[in-house]
C-alpha cells in the first residue's frame, strides 16, 4: 500500500501537464470500477 503511496505523491509531484493527470485520474478511475464490477 505504501508503493502506491510514493507512486501516487510522485505522481502529482512530477511536471506533468495537468490534462495528463487528469487523464490517468479517470482511466484508473474506470479500472477500478470495473475491476469491483468483474469481482461481484
């Protein structure tokens, strides 16, 4: 759990654009969702 912790912090803390970030946001957003859906 804390590897995706520093991932995540590494993540908002790097130079990325805005729109990137926002883009990744929704995708893993999606994967989770249908991750919770499959396991149900």
């Amino acid at each position: 759990m804390s590897i995706l912790i520093d991932i995540i912090t590494g993540f908002f803390t790097s130079d990325l654009s805005v729109g990137w970030k926002l883009i990744a946001i929704l995708v893993v957003a999606l994967l989770g969702l249908v991750a919770i859906l499959a396991a149900a």
